[in-house]
C-alpha cells in the first residue's frame, strides 16, 4: 500500500448565514438596562470526496483509470454556532432604527450595510449573509478492514476560524435613515470569535477503497459548488491550478 495517511490543511471561503437577536435586558449598565445582541450562525454542508489512481480499471466500471471515489460528510447539515452573548449601552430612544453592516472584501467600499429593523422593545431578529475564511485541517487515514474485508478510509479533523467576524450596528432616527455609517452612533458586535472550531469527529466510511496511490481531494458544498480542489503529490497535497 501507497503512504496510508495524508494531511490536508486549506483555507476555504464560505456563505455563512448569521441569524442576530437584538433586545433589551436589565441590570447591565449604569442606568440598569442594556443592548443585548446574541444570534446563531449556520454553516453550510460540506463534503469531501477523495479520489485515488485506479490503474485496474475498476474504478467505475467504464475502464478509465483515476475513477475510484470515495465521499463522506465533514459539516453536517444544519450545522451551527453560537454568536457569542455580548451586551452594549442602549441608543437614545429617538435612534430606534438599525442598521448592521458586515465585511464584504470584494466591494468598494468593502463592507455591505443592510436594515435590520426597529428597536420598539421587542427581540429584534434579522438575517444576513456574511463570508468567513476558515481553514480545513483533515487526516485521511487508510486501514485494513476488519476479518480481511479490504481497505477502509477514516478520517478526523476541525474548521478552525482564525480571525475574528464583526458586525457594525448604527442607530438613526427615522429622518437620518439614509445617512452614512460614520455619521451615525454604534457599535461593533462579534459574530465569530477568532480561534472558534467545528469539529470533524473521527468516522470510518462504510465503503471499502483502494490502496493504490492517492489523487486529488475535493471539498463541494450541498448545492455542488466546489470550494477547494487538492491534487496529491508523493503525500502532499497541492492547490490545483
């Protein structure tokens, strides 16, 4: 058998939807009531298909080599994470309106700001799309099977977010709805704290596969957009061009 392990450690970028609570809470600040912001953030599914060099032909049947595939779930669907709890001073009471703006680095100017709602004394929950830059760090393992069955794949991991995500909330009046962000009062929330993980537990995939040399790692969202393709190399793996 070909090296039975390999690392892949990548750097992904990914839609995450941010659901955000705004509400008002007592006992926080001096004059006994606070902004409290708390949310959900929901990852999309990823998966990851690892290919190996299939030089028999039997990859798939069709006689080609470089065909046999293996596929299993590393971000379940569903996934999420908790916007950690974080309480600031209220706006005055004539500033009710919300906005929120999030980084968009491939704007000008690279940020997007979006209304979030009135502040009326109730939960206030917006959603909003935000995109985060979280490495991949995966080992697939390659085993003998049990009683001789043949050749498992197991694999282990985390999504690990090393910066930060932030999110900006003006409060307007209703006549200076339109205004810019600078000219507004606010603060900056944290949606994602830097250093959070996704773990990826240790899982064994059901099918058998070859021992012959490894190919190339795909990591595919549930709607088949391919975040990352690596192309392996004597155990390395290598963006491919």
């Amino acid at each position: 058998m070909t090296d039975p392990s390999i690392r892949l450690s990548t750097t992904l970028s990914l839609r995450v939807h941010a659901e955000t609570v705004l509400g008002v809470q007592s006992g926080a600040v001096e004059n006994g009531r606070s902004l409290a912001v708390m949310g959900t953030l929901h990852l999309p599914e990823l998966r990851v298909e690892v290919e190996f060099f299939s030089h028999d032909g039997c990859g798939n049947g069709n006689g080609q080599p470089g065909e046999l595939r293996a596929t299993a779930v590393i971000v379940p669907r569903n996934f999420t994470m908790t916007v950690p709890a974080q309480r600031f001073d209220l706006p005055t009471r004539d500033q009710n309106e919300v906005w929120a703006s999030t980084h968009a680095p491939n704007q000008d100017p690279p940020w997007t700001e979006r209304y979030a709602g009135r502040l009326n004394g109730e939960l206030l929950t917006f959603d909003q799309y935000i995109t985060v830059d979280p490495t991949l760090d995966i080992t697939f393992t390659r085993r003998e099977g049990r009683n001789g069955g043949g050749v498992e794949l197991e694999f282990a991991g985390e999504l690990r977010f090393d910066r930060p995500s932030h999110m900006r909330l003006q409060f307007r009046c209703s006549r200076q709805s339109a205004a810019p962000a600078s000219e507004s009062n606010g603060h900056q929330a944290t949606l994602m704290l830097a250093g959070a993980r996704a773990l990826i537990p240790r899982q064994t995939l059901p099918r058998m596969v070859g021992s012959t040399a490894w190919k190339s790692i795909r990591v595919i969202e549930a709607g088949g957009r391919v975040v990352c393709v690596e192309q392996l190399f004597d155990g390395v793996a290598r963006s491919a061009s």
